[in-house]
C-alpha cells in the first residue's frame, strides 16, 4: 500500500466538482485566516478497496487548511476532502495512512488532522438506519461509529469530531434532465409556487459588486429573523472577487429577484466544473406572496444546467423531515425540488497530540 505527497501551489489544484477542494475555496479561507496547503496525492489502489490491484495507483489533488488556535498550536483541516473515495471496509486504512503520511508536512506544532468527509455515510447504506417512512435516523453513537472505520488500522486512532463544519446532508439535483421533467420531479405545491412567482412578475437577474450593499441587507435580515450567526459584509465581496468568471476554475453569480424594483431574495450560485451549488440564500419577509425565492432557485438551477454542469448541491438541509430540526423548514423547501437526499460522513479527526487534542475537543463542546 502507497501513499505518497507532493507540494504544490494552490493555484495548480486542478478543476474540480468539489467546490471546496478547489483554489478558490483556499483563496476565500485565506482571508478568514486560514493557511492553505496544496498537494498532490498518489495512492495505490488497493488502498481504496481490498480487491485492487497494488500496482496500480491514482493521483489526486489535496487542498488542506492550516487555523493556529494560539501561537504555539494549530490544527489541519481537509474541507470536504480527500476526493478519493475508498469503499467503506477501507476508509479507516485509508485516512490512517494519508495522516501519517501529510504528518511531516504540517506544523510540528499541529494537534490534529480534521477530514470533513463527502464520502456516502455508511450507515445511511443500511436499511436498519431508515424509520417505515423512508427517513433516515442517522448514524449510530460515535463510539459505535469509530469501533467500524478504525478496523484494520494499526493504531486506531480515528475519532468522531464533536461537531461538521460543512453540510453534511444535502440534497443534488441531476441536471442532465430536461426542463420539463426538472419541474414534473418537483413536489406539486413547489411547481406551483415557481409558475405563481413568474405570473406575479418576479424578475431574476445577475448582479454585480455594486450590488452587494443590496445583498447585505437581505442577508442580514435574514441573519437575523433565523438567529443564525452573522458574517460581515466583506465576507461576502471576497466570494464574489476571488472567482476565476470561467469555466475551467470556479464561477460565483450574485442572483437577486425583485418585484417593481423591491429585492424580495437574494443566493449565491457557484459553478465549479460539472456542479453548481446553492451557496448562500437571503430573502425579505415582506411580499411572501409572490414567491420570489421559488423563482430565484428555480432560475439558478436553468444557469447552471445552460452552463453545462449536471448536478445541482442545495448545500445543506435536514438529515430528515423531523419537525424538530432546526433545518426542517429549509429541508421542506429544498426537497420540494425534486433532488435526492444524500448523507455524508461529516468530520473526523486524527490526532497527532492525545493530551492536547482533548483539552482542544472539551473547549469545543
């Protein structure tokens, strides 16, 4: 088994789906004081499946992020990443090598390693893990989670992060559809609302930088009617300056809908190589009426399949339609789309520093 790396700058990370596995992503982390590392990963097969052949190897690229908790410690974090997707009686092997193999790579001060997995989560491949509806209960306790992905490692040494950082449900769209049957997938209360909004007048249109003080407003409106957890506007202007506007790195369009001149809602659709992603949404809570967001998405998910890509990430929802969850009413509006719902294996850590790396986790409850 081989698990070999090689520095590279970020700017040469080639074009991916992934959109945070991308140099655009490091460039936007950059500014919120991340340190972004490139590298390039070859493997050998039979590290991603016990039936390959160890001869053969695979290369890919790594974009990992360097955050310094104090000046003396740091930790590594591999946003949605690595790409390479073993099958799941390796991921443990396989995370366990790749750790030790970046070890010399990162600071000597580095507690951790921090993989926010987007490979398929295992126990959403289990019919035991499902209610009689169809709705996923989740992954079992941690402590049963880390009993599987460490078998076969040698120092089992992979642990369940106390929390994700990216969505770790969320539901894609497949774009090689048709329009027609785009809107015949959408559920009947979604499909009406979309045509409501175009007869009501609503008008979607691309804007620029001069627009983001527009943007902002809606957003923080947002922010705030959702008690969620403010970014300032320079946050959102370094999205939307650090794109690449081409189709061999990553293109950010500013959409906003508006009625008689009224911004009613607001998103973010980034494309990158065959995928756009519904990146952030904002909208007004007056005018509901008009159902300027249905037409706003609506409208983006047109962009992105004229652009050529063929899958749509609503990036983020519930992990089911539990009344509970603090996403149900945005996992209703997003399922009303038509997508397939899909789970991820969300983040995982791999300390390099036992006795630190507890004093990190503790603070982070």
């Amino acid at each position: 088994m081989i698990c070999q790396l090689e520095t590279k700058e970020i700017e040469e990370l080639q074009p991916t789906h992934i959109l945070p596995q991308t140099h655009f992503w490091g460039r936007i982390k950059q500014n919120q004081g991340f340190i972004p590392q490139g590298f390039e990963l070859t493997v050998s097969k039979d590290l991603l499946s016990q039936t390959a052949d160890p001869l053969k190897k695979i290369d890919d690229d790594l974009l990992v992020l360097i955050k310094y908790i104090d000046q003396n410690h740091s930790y590594a974090y591999v946003p949605y990443g690595p790409k390479l997707e073993p099958s799941f009686e390796n991921q443990g092997l396989f995370l366990e090598e790749l750790s030790e193999s970046i070890r010399p790579y990162l600071p000597e001060d580095c507690l951790f390693i921090r993989y926010d997995l987007m490979w398929k989560n295992q126990w959403a491949a289990e019919e035991e893990y499902f209610d009689h509806s169809g709705n996923w209960l989740g992954a079992p306790p941690s402590h049963t989670q880390e009993y599987r992905v460490n078998f076969q490692t040698a120092n089992w040494n992979l642990k369940k992060s106390l929390g994700d950082v990216l969505p770790k449900n969320t539901f894609f769209l497949d774009l090689s559809l048709n329009e027609q049957e785009l809107l015949h997938n959408m559920r009947y209360n979604t499909r009406y609302n979309v045509r409501k909004a175009q007869r009501n007048g609503i008008r979607v249109r691309e804007y620029g930088m001069e627009h983001m003080s527009d943007w902002y407003k809606l957003y923080l409106e947002t922010a705030l009617r959702h008690n969620m957890p403010l970014q300032n506007q320079e946050f959102f202007s370094a999205i939307l300056a650090n794109h690449d506007n081409n189709k061999k790195g990553v293109t950010v369009k500013m959409l906003m809908a508006d009625f008689d001149g009224q911004f009613l809602s607001s998103m973010f659709l980034v494309l990158s190589k065959t995928r756009g992603t519904y990146l952030y949404g904002a909208s007004s809570s007056s005018k509901n009426h008009l159902m300027a967001s249905y037409a706003l998405q609506w409208e983006s998910i047109k962009i992105a399949k004229k652009w050529g890509c063929t899958e749509y990430d609503m990036f983020g929802s519930a992990p089911n339609l539990s009344q509970t969850h603090p996403l149900h009413g945005v996992h209703v509006y997003k399922k009303g789309f038509g997508g397939n719902l899909f789970h991820r294996m969300g983040c995982w850590d791999y300390p390099y520093n036992h006795q630190l790396y507890d004093i990190y986790k503790y603070q982070e409850v």
